[in-house]
C-alpha cells in the first residue's frame, strides 16, 4: 500500500461486548493477552458504560468507543462522559464519534439532522472549547451554526485532569468526513466495508487533504479499521469461516451508504442486486453473490500459518490500529499464536 505512515508499527486491537456484566471479564483477559486496546460500539446498549468496567478492571490498554453516536447527543453531554472517563481511566480513554444516518438521528433518536460534516466539524470544536474551559479555567464561550456553550459555573466545572484531554476519532467513509478527520480530529476509524484499494485511492489521500489544510504531520492522525478475517486450521474451517465473512459483506454491501467502495471496483450491479435480495429478506442468497474475488478484496484470507503476514501486509503503511475479525470458534491458543506473530 501507499502512503506509509511514521509510525513504528500497528497496534492491535479487540472489542469487547456492550453487555455489562461481561466487559469488565473481556476487557481484562484481552489486556492479559498483550491487545493495544478494546473497543465498545453503539448498537443496542450504551458504548460508554462498558468502558467504565473495562477501566476499572484493566491497568495499561487503552480504551475507546467505535462508535458512539455523536448526534444523538450534544457536546455538553459527550464532554462531561469523555471527561470522567479519562479521569478515571488515568488518560487511556479515545472518543470514537460517528454520525449514523439520518433516518435514525430523526425517528429513532428523535434529534436534528442537517449537513452532517460541518456539524461533526462544530461538535468537536465545541467539545475542545469546553474541555480547554474546564482544564484552563478559561471563560466558556462557543457559539456555532449547531451548538451553542456561553455558560459554566463552578458548580458545573469538573476537576482538572491530570493527563491531557481525550483523543477524538471519527468514524468516515466518504472523502468529505476523512478530510474532516486530517484537519480536526486525532484519528479515523475507518469501516470494515473498506478495501485495500480503497484506502489507497480514498480514504488516506482525503485524509492527506485535511492534513495539509491543518498543517499536521500523517503521523498526528491514526487510522483505525477493523479487518474481515477468514482463516483455519482445515479446509472446513476456512469454509466456514468464508461463509460467515461472505454474509457480512453482502449485508453491508446491499446498503446505499457503501455503494462508493463497490462502485470503485466496478461492481456497482452487484450493490443493485444485493439490496434487491435485502428487501425481501433472502440473506443466505446474499452471500452467495459474493465470489472469491470480492471476498478477497474485503477479507484477509490465509491459513492460520499464513494469516499474521497476510493481515501484515494489508495494514503496512495504511493502517495504524487494526482490529481482526477472527472466526467465531477459533481457539485462543491460535489467535495468540497469530497475534505474536503479527507483532
């Protein structure tokens, strides 16, 4: 790939679920095994509860949000939960925003929605000018075209922290939100619907852009993706493991949001035909639709003894954090094994 980042070498990440009785158990046993950091997402519980267990039962592995839904919030909100994450967690929490779609912000988080990228861009100014005004004791003061902060008290001014503010990822697909990210952001999380090719001709030369308009270094910006993994030990395993990848990618490949990474490689038919077999529900012929081809641009497919050097060289100079979607039913003893050798 192009684009080789300064950093010295990839970061290993894993997730660890929104069920809160389970987190705190995960998110150690992945500090136990070495992982860079565990992540939490925003699906059908809250992200940023499980990362206050996850905090409280780990030491060293950083923490962070993939993503959680920054409309259906405002700053104020999001900065006071960031605030005491990172206090509590001794400075190891990142903030992962994303923006959703607009159907949800509206009729599932009854919120505005409008011009998505200048309001991401605002949210995370504001967030910055309210943490600056907590840490700095400076007058809090942001008035933009979405939010609006003039007032804090003492009452409602948090301790200072003693570690810098949470970092910011987030979440971008398009040109526009990865522009977004070089210039204001500490990193992009990228999507697991995401190609190679992609980052190389998308996602990292919108992020140069940003970085230029910004005068930062790439280095001052971590990309984050998580990485569709097919491998085993057997034939059967890898089968399997294909078939499970194969449904994950024609779901997301049969929505209108991602059509500009197939639409990159030519397969454009392929988004028609999916979201044809979507709306009727026939998931299993899905799957079937995507061929090795396209399963291989989406997907690091090796071996168990060749995986570690397959994913290696899919992350090298584009990558900074990756996040490998093992199979299901892999056992520890080989993620480990794969893992070390990644390292």
């Amino acid at each position: 790939m192009s684009g080789a980042s300064a950093r010295a070498g990839i970061k290993i990440d894993g997730g660890i679920p929104m069920e809160l009785r389970r987190a705190p158990g995960v998110a150690a046993e992945l500090e136990r095994r070495h992982y860079d950091g565990c992540w939490t997402g925003e699906i059908n519980h809250d992200p940023f509860l499980p990362m206050l267990l996850a905090a409280e039962h780990t030491s060293r592995i950083e923490l962070g949000t993939s993503i959680a839904v920054a409309f259906a919030r405002n700053p104020m909100t999001v900065a006071h939960t960031a605030w005491d994450l990172q206090s509590y967690s001794g400075g190891r929490f990142i903030l992962g925003l994303g923006t959703q779609i607009r159907t949800h912000i509206e009729k599932r988080f009854s919120m505005p929605w409008s011009r998505p990228v200048p309001r991401m861009r605002e949210f995370i100014c504001a967030l910055r000018t309210i943490w600056d005004s907590w840490q700095q004791g400076t007058r809090l003061s942001f008035q933009g075209d979405f939010y609006t902060h003039t007032l804090m008290t003492p009452m409602f001014t948090p301790e200072p922290l003693n570690c810098t503010p949470p970092r910011v990822f987030v979440a971008a697909v398009g040109e526009a939100m990865t522009e977004l990210c070089g210039e204001v952001a500490d990193g992009v999380i990228a999507h697991a619907f995401t190609t190679a090719r992609y980052l190389d001709e998308v996602t990292l030369p919108a992020l140069q852009r940003g970085l230029r308009r910004s005068h930062r270094a790439r280095g001052e910006v971590a990309v984050s993706c998580p990485v569709f993994v097919v491998t085993g030990r057997t034939e059967g395993e890898m089968f399997d493991a294909a078939v499970a990848v194969r449904k994950q990618i024609a779901f997301y490949g049969s929505t209108p949001a991602y059509l500009r990474v197939l639409d990159l490689h030519g397969w454009a038919d392929l988004h028609t035909e999916l979201h044809r077999l979507s709306r009727r529900g026939d998931w299993d012929a899905m799957g079937a639709l995507i061929d090795d081809e396209v399963l291989s641009a989406f997907a690091v497919v090796a071996p168990v003894d060749r995986v570690a050097a397959a994913l290696r060289e899919r992350c090298d100079g584009a990558v900074d954090r990756v996040l490998p979607g093992f199979p299901a039913g892999l056992p520890e003893e080989v993620i480990a094994t794969i893992l070390e050798e990644l390292r």
